[in-house]
C-alpha cells in the first residue's frame, strides 16, 4: 500500500513516503538503527515508482514462461528429432522436473504437452505430404514416429478431417 502525506516546504510540493513502502518498492535502503521519513518531490517518487515498474516488466518480458520455453523448443526441432521426442527430453533442456514441466503447460495452455507435441507432428506429417508428392504415406508415417500407418491415417483424418491421401491430392490441385 502506497501512502503519501503532502507538505508545502519551501513554495513547492513535497511528499513524505513512508520508508516501509519504499523498501518494499526497492527504492532506498535503511540503516537498522534510523528511523526517518524520506522526503522527495512528488514528481521523483513517481517516475521512480514508474521506471521501477516498467524494469519488472521488461524483465518479465525477456524471462519467457515455461510454456513459451517449451513451445519454442519443439518448434525448433527437426522432424527426425521430433519424432522420437519425449517430455524427459523437453524437461532435461529446460532443466526443470518433469512433473512440474506438465503441470505448469497443462495449466497455462489448457493442453498438455503430449498433445502439443502430437499435434505439431500431425502438422509437420501434413507439411511433408505437401513437399513430397511422391512419398508414401507409411514412409511420412514411419518419419514422425508413429508405429502404424493405420493409426497415422486415423489420427490425420481427426485433425484435418480427410485423409492423408485426399488431402494430399487436394493440396497439389
């Protein structure tokens, strides 16, 4: 809570900050044996406040969450790595525990990260019908992991509601 008393001093305005408000904005230091008012223009308490507020901003900012770390991290990897890509992994480089790597992306992406991670090889299975025509449907399913054509198939055609075949033709039309 920020409490202000004004004065007039002197012809100007002047505002007296209680000091335990200050320490708690990080804005001056007091010796154990003080005890004082610290006095300053209102203008100075004001832009300090502002440009204290806009530094932990800022540092949130360049700080991404761990969600952003981990969106950023798969979306990096190519499709071999992708396709044997696992959360141990993901939590490994992040160097966070795998439990709270869930439960942190879970709860800020409504989603989990195996789902994240399935759904991005199902659009990278989708991006690779379109640059090779002429691959197989078993050679992109073998490509990003998964154990059966079949299921590939299925999978596809939840995502993108046809199957890989027809959306291939749809796509080089």
């Amino acid at each position: 809570m920020l409490r202000l008393s004004f004065s007039l001093w002197a012809g100007k305005l002047y505002s007296c900050v209680i000091c335990n408000v200050l320490l708690q904005y990080n804005l001056i230091h007091i010796r154990k044996r003080s005890v004082m008012m610290f006095f300053m223009p209102v203008e100075a308490v004001l832009n300090r406040l502002a440009a204290t507020i806009r530094n932990k901003m800022a540092r949130k900012k360049r700080t991404n969450s761990l969600s952003d770390q981990v969106v950023e991290f798969v979306l990096t990897r190519t499709i071999d790595e992708l396709s044997t890509l696992t959360v141990e992994q993901v939590a490994n480089y992040i160097d966070v525990n795998r439990s709270h790597l869930s439960r942190s992306f879970r709860a800020e992406k409504n989603f989990t990260l195996e789902e994240f991670v399935f759904k991005i090889k199902i659009i990278r299975a989708a991006a690779l019908l379109k640059e090779n025509p002429k691959a197989t449907i078993k050679n992109i399913s073998d490509k990003m992991g998964f154990c059966r054509c079949d299921y590939f198939i299925r999978i596809f055609k939840q995502y993108f509601g046809t199957t890989p075949a027809k959306y291939r033709d749809l796509i080089n039309q």
